[in-house]
C-alpha cells in the first residue's frame, strides 16, 4: 500500500513564512511569566504538563506508600504500621493511584497531545482547562495532606457504607474522601467535555474520524466514558455527605437505608472507571507501535470498534464486584457473560498488535520496550480477570490478595507500563531533548522483573487464604515466605520507577537534542518544533490521510489552512465527521479568572468538612466568578 | 519542504452560535447533569424497592397540585424562552427582552411554590430514606432552578444594554439550551416524586 | 469507632533480623507449599471447594496455554523481522486469520466454558436441599463472631463465639447477619466466600467432607481489626459433633473451689457487663459468649491460643494483642487475676 493520496492539489498557491507574522502568533499565544503569571495560562500544553508532572509527582508519593504497605506485610505479626494507620496508608494508597494519578496522568496526555495530533492549537474551552487543573490541585493536595496530620479515610478505596458512615468513621476522614474525590471529579469531567468537543469540532480540516490517530479514537473513548460514569459517583459522594453531615438516612438501614445502593452506585462508576484508565493506554500502545514499526498499523477499524466496543461494554458489568453480596444467582450469572465478554475486544486488540509486530522491522527503542512488558503483564492480569468473572471461583478470590495481583497486573502492566512508554515516546516532544536510553533500558529491566516478583505470588497467596486489606497476619498460615518475596520485589520495582524519575529530571537539561521528529513518526504533534512554539502548529494542516507525516514526506509537500489572523487566538472549526471547515473560533487569552473560580470552588467544598451551608456559599461564590470569567469585556468588539 | 495552501478561512464566521464549540459544550454538560439525574431517580426507585412501605406508614405521599401548577409553569416557561430567541433571531429586541423576562418570571413563581411546598412536607429529611431522596431531590432541583435563574438574569442584563443581535447571540442560544433542560428535568422528577407513590 | 489504636503492632515481637533468612527460605517455599493448608482454596474439604479448586486448575492450565502461545506469537514474530532481510510481514489474509482465531474464537471459546461451568458449578455449590441438616446463625461483630445454633423451628439451641462445630458430611445451612458493618465469611477450605450485610439475611450451604479443624477469616474492610477476625470450624464426626452441641446448650457448671469462686465474684464485677456466661448473672451482649470458654481452641478470634497464659495476658492488656478491638485492658490484681483465671478454665 502506498502511502501517497492522490487528493493533493497541485495548483495551490504557495505559501511562505512571514517573520513578522510568526512573531506576532507568537507573542498572540505566549503565556504570561513571573509569579501571577503563573496562575494566568490557558494554552493547552502547560495545562496538559502541569496535569502530568503532577500526577507523576502523586504516583512516587503514593507508590512510597506501597513500599510501605510491602514493609508491613513482609513478616507476620509485624509493627512497623498499626491497624489504624495501616488502614489509612492502603485507602490513601489506592485513592491516590486511582484518583490522583491514574485519572489525571491519562487526562495529561491526553490534554497534551490529542489536540496537537488532530492539528490544532488549543482545546475549546482554554479557561475551564485550567480551572479543571486548579481543582485538581487544591482537591489533591487537600486529600493527600489528610495523611500527614493523621486524617486521612481508612474506609478503602472504594468506601463501602455502614463502615464508612458517622456511626463506625466518626473522624474528618470519610468527609474528606468525599468532598475531595467530587472535586476531583469535577475536574475530570470538565476535562472530558473540553476533549470531547476539541475532538469533534476542532480537527484540522480533513482528518475525518476514520483519519484519526488511534491515540485520539482512546482519548474519545475515554472522555465519554468518563461523562456518563463520573456523575454517578459524585451522586453516591453527594449521599453520603449528606448522610454524614445533615443526618439523612440513604445509608443507615434502621431508618429504610440501604449499604448496597452505595456499592451499585460506586461500581456503576468504578468498573468503567478502570477502563478510562486502561484505553488511553490502549491509545499509545498503537501510537508506540506504529511508529517503531513504521507502516500503518493492522487493523485499524478493528482497533477502534474495539475500542468502541470496551467502552460501551464496560457499563454493563458493575455487579461482578459484588458477587458476594447475596444477590439472586440469575442477574449475577448475567453480568458473569457479560464481564468475560469483554475478552472479545481486548483479545482483538492484543492480536492486531502482535499481526502488525510479526516480522516487521522495530526499533526497540525504550518506548518499545515498554510497550512490550505490557504484553506478556496485561495478558496475565487480564486472564486472572476473567478468571474472577467466573462467579464460583471468583467467591474463593474476591477480597483476596488474589484481587491485589490481578489488578495490579491490570493497572501497572495495562496502564502504567504504556503510559510510561509513552512519556519516553513524547518526552522529546515536550522537551525538546531524549531521555537517555540506557538509564531507560535499565529502569525498564527492574521495573519488569521487580513487578513481577512483587505482584505474581499474591496470586498464591490468595489462592492461600491471604484477605486484602489485613495489617497484619499471624504467623504459621505459610504466608510468610511469598509475603517476603513480594515485599522483596517492591523494592526491585520501585528502584525501576525511580530510575525513571531520575532519567526524566536529568534529560531535562542533559538529554540529547532531539530535533523536531526524533522517531519518524507519522502523526501531526510531530510537525511541530520540540518543544513546540506557544501557538503549536505554526500553519494548521491540510490532512490527506490517518499517516500525515508520512504522506508529506513521500510527496514531499503539504498542505495548509490560510486566513487565520494572528493578533488575536483563532482556530479552525470543522464539521464532526468530515472535519470540513465550518467556521473559526475566537479563544480567549491568559486570565486569572479559572484560578479564582477554583478557589471559590474549593472553599465550598472544603468548607463542607466544617457545615453543610458551605455548599450553598461555594455554589453561589463559583456561580459568580463564572460570570465574571464569562463577562464579555469592553469594548465589545465589532468583528 | 512545499507549503501550499488550499483552505483559506479568512472570511468565515466567528460566531456561529449552532456550531459553535460552546454549545455543543453546554450539550455535554447537559449529558452529565442527565446521568445525575437518572442516578437520583435510580437511587429513589432502588430504596422504595427495598422498603416495606412507601412511603413509610403514616406518610401520605405529597399532595399533587402544587407540582401539577409547577410543570405547567415550567412547561410554559420554555416556550417563552423559545420565543426570546426566536425574537432574537428577527433582531427584535423588545420580543428577546419580553421572552427572557417572562421565562424569569415563571421559574421565580416555580422557586416561590417550590417553597412553600417544602414547608409543608409532613416530615424531615432526617426522619427515614424516604424523607431523604425526596427532599435531595427537590433541593437539587431547586438549585438548579436558581442557578437558571441567574444565569438568565446575566443574559437580560446584557440583552437590556443591546449587547446581542441575531450575529451575536451565542450566549443567548447556550442559556436557552440549559433552560431547556433545567425546566424539563422536573418531568422525570414529578413523575417520580408524585405519581410512583401512589401508582407503584 | 471508639477505638483508640495504639501505635504497637500485635506482640512486637519477630522482626527484620529473620527476614534475611525468609528471603533465602522463600525461594523454596515458591515451589512448595510450606502451610498446612487449613486456610487454603487448594486444600479442598468439601465437595463445594473441590469443585472450585478443579475449576482452577482448569484455570490455570488454560491461561498458561493462551499466555505461552501470546509470548511465542510475540517473539517468533519479532524475531523474523531481525534479519538483514528487512521487515517480513505476513500476508493480510494471515494477519486476519490470527486477529479472528486468537482474538475473537478463542476468547468466545473461553468464555463458553467459562458461563457453563460458571453456571454448572454455581448451581451445585448453591443447591439448597431442604430441609438442611444443621441451620447456624452466624453474625460479624466488630471484630469477632457470634454462632447461634438453630433448631428446626428456629428456636435457639446454643451460643457460642470463634468456633463453629460442624458434623462431617451433613448439610449445614449458614444464615449470615450483621447489625453493624459488613463483613464477609470465608472458609477457603470449605466454600466461597458470602458477605454479611446489615438489613439482609444471606444463607450459604455446604457439607463439610472431613474431619478437621480449618480457619476462616473476614474477608471484608470492617475496620481497625478487620485482619485479625479470624474464627476456627471444627468438622467433627456426626455423634460427637451431637455431644459437643449438647454440651454447648448446658449453662456453664457450678465453679469448684474458692478460689474458682472468687474469680466468679470478679467476673461478675469486672466481665459480666459485656460477657454472658449463661447460668450466672454474667448476661452483657457486647462481647463473646463465654459459658463454654474454656472448650476453646483460641481467644480473641482465632488470633492466639486458649493457654492460661494467652488469656492472662488478654485479660490484662487486649489492646497490645488486637490494637483497637473494644474490650479495655483490666490490671487486676495478681491474686484477683489468678482468681478469674481459674474460674475461666472451668468454664469447659
Ligand atoms: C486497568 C484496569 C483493569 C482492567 C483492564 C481489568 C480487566 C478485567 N477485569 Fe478487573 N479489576 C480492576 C482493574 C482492571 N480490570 C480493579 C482495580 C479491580 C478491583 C477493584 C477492587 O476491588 O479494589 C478489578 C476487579 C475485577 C473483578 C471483581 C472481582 C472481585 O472483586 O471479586 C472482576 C470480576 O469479574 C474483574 C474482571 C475483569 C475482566 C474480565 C477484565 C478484562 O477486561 C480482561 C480482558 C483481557 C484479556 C482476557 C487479555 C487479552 C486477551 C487475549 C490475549 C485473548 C485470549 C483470551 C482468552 C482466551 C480468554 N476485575
Ligand atoms: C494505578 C494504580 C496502582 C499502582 C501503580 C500501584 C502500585 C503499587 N501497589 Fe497498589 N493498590 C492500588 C492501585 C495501585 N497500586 C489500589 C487501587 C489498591 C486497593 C486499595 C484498597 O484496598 O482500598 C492497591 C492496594 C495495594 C496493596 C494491598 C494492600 C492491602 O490490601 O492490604 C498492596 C500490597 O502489596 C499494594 C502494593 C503496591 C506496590 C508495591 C506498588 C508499586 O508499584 C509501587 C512502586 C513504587 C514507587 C513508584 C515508589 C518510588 C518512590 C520512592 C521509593 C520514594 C520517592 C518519593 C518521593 C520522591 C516523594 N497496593
Ligand atoms: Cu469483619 Cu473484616
Ligand atoms: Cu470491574
């Protein structure tokens, strides 16, 4: 297959850059420096690297937590942690993973790239952007806070009532899991909106859906996945606020509550809620391959319908975490079909990849490595997972540490490996200079083997009668070498990840150059310089194809959308499917207005701790800044 | 390398109201306020499904006329809005203006009923689950109803000082939009706080 | 709760200077399992485990074939296209053969044998033939477990806490409660696991197949002591399971001896206002039945051994051994102490 579209038109008028325009677009999109300025930008890719450095900075701090965890269980009868604070390091450890890294880290790419990748020079909403990171932050930082003046949740990740109710939580604990996880909710759902409508409306002219780069389809995937998961457990957090500070009875069976509407409304959430984290991952593994592979990826249609396919699925299977709930063996058997279904479009996806590796000349590349740790760990975990589906062997795991390896192996080999994978692919990108490749090799190498010896004999244990969730164990079950072993592999895995961390800090000023398109890849981020100028793509493409760069390179021209002004921030409006040119939008430049909204915001809910009339006062006060931030400004321009 | 160009936007518009990436913004919000809402319908259907009586014995369910007048209001209410604009889009000041006024009165009338109704509920939020759901609800949708409210005072606000025509209109199409939805969620909501008692 | 955790583990006892040699032990114990098993889902004791532990050996045999053939397609794959030939992809219309046999036949393959015996197993672990044998209530407290023995009609034939007694071989019918968290029952030996929930009453039913003494432990979040809620199941032969639940309805013995007597008087004073011991004026419900205490394996839920030594130190200090369970330390004095020490070994 050639990669040559015939629809390029030779008659265009040429065009050139001007030095004075580029300088003009240049100072239309700077954001502003010094300590406010801070506080001020909206372009989307210090937003996209604030989310990322943040939620990687979350990731260390929360897995310093597992290692702690791990020097717990590493003997029996252990007292390096007691119960309360171990309680409390596994809830924070897994709330952090979930909520603070997990989510934001995809989002960050997302934020990032995507808008890069379909040609674009902002996502459509700049200002809500930047509010979405403030509320992070401030949710973030309130939530990780709790754990150094000891109150922080020990419900578990997941919350359950009555243990969490007043009666059994009594603490600030369980209110600061809510109130924080709605707000950082909030901030996922703005970012998903924002990505939804920079996706459909905002692609460069001719980059049709069926065009577009399979990492943007995942970033599609998941932000509806996110818009229709997110708000039901904003309503479950909402109840039991409700219930902890105003003595409403949704969760209090004495008074008519009910424990298991708060699991089906947590897990409505919770189970698409590690697909959203897993198909961004999705997302750069087809990236990663395609470009190492260099030719198209096999299977494209197949990958996105897969994709498609995962997140529509993903509603339906909520109740395989609750099948030891006692709930009648019909329905259950019905969501036991549906959970192991869902082989169907990851085995899908698995085998595209491995059609479109067979025999094909890869650079292995550290990104590639990364990408291909996550084979052999993802097919593991995802095994083990359908293995819970199955409801009578599930009845003998769930709860178990059993559980604790399948969804690490899930979450650190489905998500975590790609993503670092992808940080590795796109660190030149946003840095301008490559990540060393040995201390990448190196970190990629214990990373792998210390998972592995971390998270395969939680299996045995499991199996074993091991519980999750237990600070302690007494001595003589024959848990003690496995736990030992696995405590053993943390520190191997941890050093891994460190690694990394460290290669990231240093490349930042000793990396090697890596000029505008290191790895030869095909898709539009790469068009930009590295890092790339404020307004990203200097002249928005033309696109003839899903392998832009490619097409370009062996034509050996391009084309371009002309006539956007450069005094002021403009883009490209297209239609949904066609990506035909509709109209230009007009983007609002740096304010403070998102920050102070945000800080509006969160004296609501962080005041909601305190009395619930902080939730009327933080409605009204972020109402109002809205309106301040919306406020046409004077003098209404007549364009 | 060749740069050539073949789309030249120069001369489109830079305000599109129906396309524009505000609305369809406003469209997802919407979305997510919709799943809010089926979650809240779900939550109240799944604790009278696990009650023994529903409402709890010596409850009756609340009175029906009250809402009965607040649907029409509301039901009312969007058909002004849709005159707003529809005047809007003639460049008929006077219609937007009498539109939005109108459309503000009706939601203040439903937030003064609303009100009054909660007075009157025979029990407290505290007493059972079902005290619970129905006045999350009804707080939720009053809130909503104030915010609506606001958000279209801003907008008459800025219709009175003559900031709208039918070019610039974006902000008047996103807020209708959300009145929309506001005004007709109480249909889910009536129907499930109102009649599922008495029916069910 | 109104626990006061206090910063000490457990006993505060074996610590990193033996880990070094569990490292070196763990090596070995990766081949072998060094347990005895009696708190494992291998080590099936009922028909209803061995049902779920074949499933998953099935299991593991199944995974290991897809995991090796997804490794070896990976590698072969990678390693054809290394050569100086340059990249050697297959054919379209192989790609397409591999994509639909791997990802979509042999999933769906899987998936039918999983919903089959997914449902074949589920049914037979979950049939109910009635009338059971033996009904027990067992219900999750914060951190330990009451069991209540049931007759046919309902009415109550014992009480008793941390160890169940069961005959081997009949059908035992468990009706699961709380009146406080959730919690989750768990003998890996004899069955699945079956959450406890306020406001609902769940049944599990199966036949212990031998005799044998086996551990379950909770096996949901319930709070600060939720790892060390651990209970025994004695499977005993039918007509001594018989003479033991007998011997569970009898109120506790008279004390013999002054010394057993005067440790009654300070159990009344000290105990009785948390603990029944049934035939005294001892009738508190907030903690263990202790009529038959002695007949114990283990105190504290299954978490040290029932020697007098173990339960002077329970008695005097319990927060040491289960930070933050809810029964407060006593610092009685040493002759009181020896008194009720006395008083509860009579308590067979
Ligand atoms: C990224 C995260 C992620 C991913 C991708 C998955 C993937 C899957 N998960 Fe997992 N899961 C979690 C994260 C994840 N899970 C978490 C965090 C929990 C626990 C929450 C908690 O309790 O704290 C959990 C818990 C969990 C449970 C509840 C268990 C319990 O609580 O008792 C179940 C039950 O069905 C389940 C099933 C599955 C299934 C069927 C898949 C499938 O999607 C897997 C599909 C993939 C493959 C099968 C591999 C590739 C396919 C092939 C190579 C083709 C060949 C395949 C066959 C022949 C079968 N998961
Ligand atoms: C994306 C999600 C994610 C990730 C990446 C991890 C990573 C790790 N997890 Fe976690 N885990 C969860 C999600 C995740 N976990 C969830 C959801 C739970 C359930 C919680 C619950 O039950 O409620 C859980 C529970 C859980 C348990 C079970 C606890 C229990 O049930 O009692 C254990 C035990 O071993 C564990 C261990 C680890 C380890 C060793 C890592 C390692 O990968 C960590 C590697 C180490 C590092 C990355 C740290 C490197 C940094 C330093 C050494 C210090 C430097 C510090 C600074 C610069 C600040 N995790
Ligand atoms: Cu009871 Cu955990
Ligand atoms: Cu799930």
């Amino acid at each position: 297959m050639t990669l040559t579209d015939r629809t390029f038109d030779p008659g265009a008028p040429a065009v050139r850059d001007d030095p004075e325009e580029t300088r003009r677009l240049e100072e239309t999109w700077r954001s502003p420096s010094g300590p406010v300025g801070w506080f001020m930008p909206v372009n989307q890719r210090i937003i996209g690297r604030r989310f990322i450095v943040t939620a990687f900075v979350f990731f260390l701090l929360a897995g310093a937590l597992g290692l702690l965890i791990r020097l717990q269980l590493a003997v029996p009868e252990n007292s390096l942690l007691g119960p309360e604070l171990y309680n409390q390091i596994v809830t924070t450890h897994g709330t952090t993973m979930m909520f603070l890294f997990a989510i934001p880290v995809v989002e960050g790419f997302a934020i990032f790239m995507a808008p890069m990748m379909i040609g674009s020079r902002d996502m459509a909403f700049p200002r809500l952007n930047a509010f979405g990171y403030y509320v992070y932050l401030i949710g973030g930082v309130a939530f990780f806070g709790s754990l150094f003046v000891g109150l922080a949740p020990a419900a578990g990740w997941f919350n359950y009532v009555p243990l969490a109710n007043k009666e059994f939580s009594p603490g600030l604990g369980v209110g600061i899991w809510t109130t924080m996880i709605t707000f950082i909710e909030v901030s996922a759902l703005t970012a998903a909106v924002e990505l939804i409508v920079t996706i459909l409306k905002l692609r460069a002219p001719g980059m049709s859906l069926n065009r577009m780069p399979l990492f943007v389809w995942s970033v599609l995937v998941m932000a509806f996945m996110i818009l229709f998961a997110m708000p039901t457990i904003i309503v479950a957090s909402l109840l039991l606020i409700l219930d902890r500070l105003v003595d409403t009875k949704f969760f209090i069976v004495e008074a008519g509550g009910e424990p298991l509407l708060w699991q089906h409304l947590f897990w409505f959430f919770g189970h698409p809620e590690v697909y959203i984290i897993l198909v961004p991952a999705l997302g750069v593994i087809s990236s990663v391959i395609t470009t190492f592979t260099g030719r198209p990826i096999f299977g494209y249609t197949a990958l996105v319908v897969s994709l498609v396919a995962t997140g529509f699925i993903s509603f339906g299977l909520w109740v395989h975490h609750m099948f030891a709930t006692g709930l009648p063996q019909l329905g259950l058997s019905f969501f036991m079909a549906a959970s192991a279904m869902i082989a169907i479009p990851n085995g899908v996806q698995v085998f595209c990849w491995l059609a479109s590796l067979w025999g094909a000349k890869i650079r292995l590349a550290t990104p590639m490595l990364w990408v291909l740790g996550f084979f052999v760990i993802f097919v593991i975990g995802g095994l083990t997972g359908v293995m819970v589906a199955s409801i009578p062997f599930d009845l003998q795991v769930h709860g178990t540490f059993f559980l604790v390896a399948h969804f690490h192996y899930v979450l650190i080999g489905g998500a975590v490996f790609p993503l670092i994978g992808g940080l590795y692919y796109w660190y030149p990108k946003m840095t301008g200079r490559l990540m060393s490749e040995r201390l990448g090799k190196w970190s990629f190498w214990l990373a792998f083997l210390g998972f592995n010896l971390t998270f395969f004999p939680m299996h045995q244990l499991g199996m074993e009668g091991m519980p999750r969730r237990i600070y302690t164990y007494i001595d003589g079950l024959g848990w003690e070498g496995m736990n030992l072993l696995a405590t053993a592999g943390s520190v191997v895995l941890a050093l891994g990840f460190l690694l990394t961390a460290f290669n990231f800090w240093v490349s930042m000023r000793r990396g090697r150059p890596a000029g505008d398109d290191p790895w030869g890849a095909p898709t539009l981020e790469w068009r930009t310089s590295s890092p790339p100028a404020p307004y990203n793509h200097r002249h928005v493409a033309v696109v003839h194809g899903r392998y832009p760069l490619w097409q370009e390179r062996e034509a050996g021209r391009r084309e371009v959308v002309i006539g956007l002004r450069s005094d002021r921030r403009e883009m490209v409006v297209t239609s949904i499917l066609d990506a035909e040119p509709q109209s230009v939008q007009v983007l609002p430049g740096p304010t403070i207005w998102p920050f102070v909204s945000a800080v509006a915001a969160s004296t609501g809910f962080i005041g909601i701790l305190v009395s619930p009339i902080f939730f009327v006062i933080g409605f009204f006060l972020a109402f109002f800044s809205f309106v301040g931030w919306l406020w046409p400004r004077r003098p209404w321009r007549e364009d | 390398m060749d740069t050539r160009s073949t789309v030249d936007v120069a001369g489109f518009s830079r305000f599109a109201a129906n396309r524009h990436p505000l609305w369809w913004g406003v469209l997802w919000l919407i979305m997510i306020e919709l799943t809010v809402v089926s979650a809240f319908i779900v939550s109240y259907f799944y604790l009278m499904r696990s009650a023994e009586a529903w409402p709890p014995a010596g409850i009756e369910p609340p009175p029906l006329l009250w809402p009965s007048v607040n649907l029409a209001l509301l039901l009312a209410s969007m058909v002004t809005m849709w005159w707003a604009s529809w005047g809007l889009n003639r460049d008929n000041r006077a219609v937007l203006i009498a539109g939005l006024s109108l459309s503000l009165l009706f939601h203040c009338t439903v937030l003064a009923l609303r009100w009054r109704e909660m007075q009157l509920f025979g029990f407290k939020w505290s007493d059972h689950a079902y005290g619970s759901i129905v006045w999350t609800i009804t707080g939720f949708h009053f809130t909503h109803i104030a915010s609506a409210i606001v958000g279209t005072a801003v907008v008459l606000v800025l219709a009175i000082r003559g900031y709208f025509n039918p070019e610039r209109q974006l902000a008047v199409v996103v807020d209708t939009l959300y009145w929309y939805f506001v005004s007709a969620a109480w249909v889910p909501f009536y129907l499930t706080l109102y009649w599922a008692p008495r029916l069910l | 709760m109104t626990a006061t955790p206090s910063p000490f583990g457990p006993s505060g006892r074996r610590r990193t200077a033996q880990a070094a040699a569990r490292l070196a032990a763990a090596g070995a114990l990766l081949a072998g399992c060094a347990s005895d098993g009696s708190q494992s889902a291998l080590n099936p004791k009922s028909p209803d485990a061995a049902l779920i532990a074949q499933l998953w050996w099935w299991f593991l045999g199944v995974s290991a074939v897809v995991l090796a053939v997804v490794v070896l397609v990976l590698a072969v794959g990678l390693l054809r296209g290394r050569g100086a030939q340059g990249a050697r992809p297959l054919p379209e219309s192989r790609r397409w053969a591999l994509v639909v046999s791997g990802g979509i036949v042999a999933p769906a393959v899987a998936i039918l044998g999983i919903v089959v015996s997914g449902l074949w197993i589920g049914r037979e672990t979950g049939a109910r033939p009635t009338p059971p044998d033996v009904t027990v209530e067992v219900a999750g407290k914060l951190w330990w477990w009451e069991v209540r023995y049931r007759d046919a009609q309902g009415g109550l034939i014992a009480t008793t806490a941390n160890e169940i007694h069961l005959p081997v071989g009949r059908m035992v019918r468990l009706l699961l409660l709380s009146d406080n968290v959730i919690h989750s029952f768990w003998v890996p030996n004899l069955d699945g696991k079956t959450d406890m929930i306020p406001g609902q009453v769940n049944e599990l039913w199966f036949a212990p197949g031998e005799a044998g003494t086996y551990r379950g432990q909770c096996a949901e979040l319930c709070g600060v002591q939720h790892a060390l809620m651990g209970f025994l199941v004695v499977a005993t032969e039918p007509a001594e399971f018989e003479a033991w639940l007998a011997h569970q309805a009898r109120p506790a013995a008279e004390p013999e001896g002054a010394l057993a007597r005067r440790g009654r008087e300070v159990f009344q004073q000290s105990c009785a206002r948390c603990h029944t011991v049934r035939g005294t004026a001892a009738r508190g419900g907030q903690g263990p039945d202790l009529t038959h205490l002695a007949g114990r394996r283990t105190l504290a839920a299954a978490t040290i051994p029932n020697t007098r030594g173990h339960l002077g130190g329970w008695i005097a200090d319990p927060q040491s051994i289960k930070p933050g369970n809810l029964m407060p330390g006593f610092a009685l004095d040493p002759p009181d102490l020896h008194a009720l020490l006395a008083y509860l070994e009579q308590l067979e």
